[in-house]
C-alpha cells in the first residue's frame, strides 16, 4: 500500500492509455460460439434495477444446456480469440478482451484503490450495511464512520439467509464503497475501501488533482 | 427456572414416529428412495433442548455453539432448541416476533456441509417442511410465500429466520434456523391481527403441541434429507430425482406455493423500503425469484421479500398452469 504518489507517472499512464480491460473468460467448460465481432461496442446492464442485461458476448453450451453470457460493462471488444470460436474450451479460458474507457471518477477510484484497504466480499451474494451502520451513514455519511477490527459491519444476504460479516482490517473511516443494495458481488470483489485518518490528507491531494487536471469526465 | 429436558439422538420417540408415520407415507409416494432421503435427514433433531421460557432461541443456539467450541466439542448438526415461549424473539430487520406460550418457537443448527449449489434452497427446506406438518395436522388451505412464510388465508401462520454464523475457535459454517409457528396462541398484539394467524383459530380446536413438533421434525427430516439426496444424485452424474430431472425439493415448494403468476411488491425489507411491482413468472434453479416487471423485461431476485397485490390467491391458482397440493 503506497504512502508516496508519483502523481505525474499515474497521469502519463492514464493520458496515454485511459482503459481498463477486463478478459472475458468461460464461466465453464462447454461449446462456445462468439456472438461479437473485434472493435464491436458492448453495452452494461441497464435499466433501474440493472434488470436490461447487457450486450450478449458469447453463447456456451454443455450437455445440450445454453446459455448466454452478457457483458457487465460498456468498451469495445479489443481482442477475440477466434482460435476458439466453435470449440469446446475449459472452463476459465480467455475467450475475448473488453477494452473499457474510464472515466474520471474511476480513475480517482483505482488510484484510491492502491491506498485503501479494500476489504473482500467472502462469498458471492447481495450485501447490505447492517442496521447499525446504516443509519449512521445515512445520519452523517460514510466517511464520518470509523471501524474497528471485530465490527459487525455489513450483512450478506442470500435466500433469507443472513450472515453478519465481521470487518477484519486496519481501523480506518469508511472511504470509498463498492457494492450496491441488492447487487450481487463476487467472491473477492472489495465492499469497502477503508483509509486510516493518517491517509486521508493523501486522498484529499488525489482527489483534488485529479479532479483539477483531467479534463473529460 | 428448571433447566432443559434434553434428549440425545434421533433415537427416541422422534426416531419411531419418522418409523411409523413420516417412512410409510413417503414410501407410498416416493417408493424405494425414501429410505435414503430419510436417512439423509436424521441429523435433524440429533439432540432437542426443551427450555420452558428463553429470551431468543437463536441466542441461546449462538451461546451453545461458543461453549462447545470453547470445551473442545464438536456441536451436533440437528441440535434443536426449543422453548415454550420466548420473551425478546424477533424477527428479520429486528422487527418484533410474538411468540408466547401455544406456539411452536425454537432453533434448529444445521452445520453447514452442502455444496455451494444447495446451501440456498435450506431456506426453501425449513419452508416446506412446516407448510407439509401444518396441512396434515389439518390446515389444508395453508400455502407458501416466496422465500418461505406459510400462509393460510393470506395471513401469516409461520415464519423463519435463517443466519448463517462461522464458529470462533474453527471457522465451523452454521446455518441457525429460527423458526416461529402460531399453533394454539390466539391472541396477537393489534398491529399483527390482521395479518397473523393460529392453526388453532383456523382448526377450531387446539393443536396436540408435541405432535406437532415430532410432525414439523420428521418432515424436517425428510426435506433436508432432500437436499443431500439430490446433491448425492448430482455427484453421481444422475441428475435431479424429480419429473423432468427437477430438483425435488423446488418441485414440492411450486406444489405448496401460490407465489407464481402473482402480482407482488419486491424489496428488500417490504415495510420500510418496497421496490417495485412485478408478476411473478417462476424459480430458478437455485430458489431465486424469476419476475417480470410492467415494462416486459424480467428480473432475477435471490434475497429479499414479497408481498401480494390485487388478485386472490385463489385467482391466481387457477391462471397457474399445473399448480398442485
């Protein structure tokens, strides 16, 4: 975790090449037939409740069983490997690259993300703050609370069955959140990112800075 | 207080009424397999605490698991606790759960040892199981609600509370499945009369208290017997055991529900925050809740609740195609 930024070092990163890609891979074994061309763009979940999927990237097949992954994030399709177009692939394998544009507000968060502590999503499911903090952030705001090591912090929630989770990490405010009410998260995902008071006075220079010289949104 | 009358092992009288009651019954629908769906299940009441007061059953079920841990003990999966009334009960969101003497009102833990796949229709399971021992007992029009509250006449005659919980000492999963039923208790705080109800208000009659409870424990038995079973078929490359390679247990559930092709409210805590309106046009495999919404595009909810608007159940049931039980 960096205490020091090279400010100009991550803004010639960001200039030259302002993207994230994100592989997509096979949700398992099976048959899989590409449903995007390269440089096609791709569209994100929409909708209110994120209930519109996104644009359909490739259909795979097992045991007369299809089904069609969609993407979770708007860019274009950098790279297929058409090699694989038509085959049976292990589950895993790299099927395509999306190349997503980022955008001010991301490229504050994954800076952010190399100095918080991001605290992970034990398993896949919907999470949700727990009563508690819920109504102290709603009162004053997540970056006015403070968390311990042992609090119970978030609840995770899935099919009537909940399970308080217990924050495990450095003290800190609750600086930036990753999950939405009612929105699965991955397994691993961060929930939280969590910066000790000493940091903050960095995060604020961040902040500022990117915000002050980066010019599109 | 006199302390807890504590029987150890499915082997008393739990044991012959699975025997003599709950085994021929799932023999003349089920045949052969029913033995093995049983057996399965016969962690279930392992050990039964009986307490004739508590303050909240799923504390107490909390406390016994960190003292056993504590002592070096391994906690029986199928401990059931269950008290005569409880004085600080509640339900989810911390919204208050009545439970004086009559009902039924207790916790059962299940250490967790289904695979990721099945772990979900546990909440289905405890449902099930009460809607099948309310309708033998008599209660014939009683129904079940997304996930798993069981109505009858649209009021609530049971519910349940699942946690999930690690052990400290070994990181042990538990699923501590609180569960609530209004069997021979009557009376309701007024902000509950309209939308509670007992079995023994809908019988006429009171209820034979530990009939019910051996009744509610054996088809406990039997539906989370369910989900090994299915989880062993699956393993076994076999499939599900139910018509058309469905999973058992969601087959039941669809039979005892009048959830699909209602209209609903969707949100995650309905009082407080109600999300949106919808139709509800099926389950998925893992138990989650297939909706579609006004504007024709459809929704997949895996948590949360639901409650019924416009039409009567008995509407609906009748739009529903193949609707059994």
């Amino acid at each position: 975790m960096a205490n020091e930024i090279d400010f100009d070092e991550i803004f010639k990163k960001y200039r030259s090449d302002p993207y994230e890609y994100i592989d997509i891979r096979a949700i398992h074994t099976g048959l899989v037939r590409c449903l995007v061309a390269e440089g096609a763009e791709v569209a994100a979940p929409a909708g209110e409740w994120m209930h519109l999927p996104g644009t359909g990237l490739y259909e795979i097949t097992r045991e007369r069983n299809s089904k069609i992954v969609t993407s979770q994030i708007n860019g274009a399709v950098a790279g297929i490997n058409t090699g694989l177009n038509g085959k049976f692939v292990e589950a895993g394998e790299t099927l395509m690259t999306i190349r997503h544009p980022l955008k001010k507000k991301e490229i504050v968060e994954n800076i952010l993300q190399e100095i918080l502590f991001l605290f992970p999503a034990p398993e896949k499911a919907k999470y949700f703050f727990s009563l508690d903090i819920q109504s102290r952030i709603e009162k004053k705001g997540a970056r006015a609370i403070t968390i311990n090591p042992g609090d119970e912090i978030i609840t995770m929630s899935l099919m009537k069955r909940d399970t308080p989770v217990y924050y495990e990490g450095e003290p800190g405010v609750i600086y930036s959140i990753y999950f939405k009410p009612g929105v699965s998260v991955a397994q691993g995902d961060p929930l939280i990112g969590v910066c000790g008071p000493e940091k903050l006075p960095l995060i604020q220079k961040i902040v500022t800075k990117v915000k002050a010289d980066w010019d599109t949104e | 207080m006199a302390g807890p009358a504590i029987e150890n092992g499915q082997s008393g009288e739990l044991r012959r009424f699975i025997q003599d009651r709950e085994l021929p019954l799932r023999r003349h629908a089920h045949g052969g397999m029913a033995s093995a769906v049983l057996r399965y299940g016969a962690f279930v009441g392992s050990a039964i605490q009986h307490h004739p007061a508590l303050t909240r059953a799923m504390d107490h079920a909390l406390a016994h698991i960190i003292a056993m841990e504590e002592s070096d003990r391994s906690v029986a999966s199928g401990t059931t606790i269950v008290a005569d009334s409880l004085s600080c009960s509640r339900g989810r969101f911390s919204r208050q759960w009545h439970a004086p003497p009559g009902g039924l009102w207790g916790c059962l833990i299940h250490v967790n040892t289904l695979l990721p796949a099945s772990r979900p229709l546990l909440s289905l399971a405890v449902g099930v199981a009460c809607c099948e021992a309310i309708r033998q007992e008599g209660g014939a029009n009683a129904c079940l609600r997304w996930v798993n509250d069981v109505l009858i006449g649209g009021k609530k005659v049971a519910g349940f509370l699942i946690q999930g919980f690690s052990g400290p000492r070994h990181c042990e999963e538990y699923d501590l499945v609180g569960f609530g039923i209004n069997l021979n208790n009557r009376r309701f705080p007024e902000e509950l009369q309209s939308s509670a109800v007992s079995l023994a208000e809908v019988l006429g009659h009171p209820v034979d208290l530990p009939h019910f409870q051996l009744t509610f424990l054996a088809k406990l038995t039997w539906n989370l017997g369910l989900l090994y079973f299915e989880e062993a078929n699956t393993l076994r490359e076999n499939g599900f055991s139910g018509d058309g390679g469905e999973h058992m247990l969601l087959r039941r559930w669809k039979e005892l529900s009048d959830t699909l092709g209602r209209r609903v409210v969707f949100g995650r805590n309905i009082f407080e925050n109600p999300l949106y309106e919808a139709t509800v046009t099926g389950l998925q495999d893992d138990g989650a809740l297939m909706l579609r919404l006004s504007d024709g595009s459809s929704i997949v909810e895996s948590c949360g609740e639901i409650r019924y608007r416009g039409e009567t159940a008995e509407a609906a049931q009748k739009k529903r195609p193949g609707a059994g039980g």
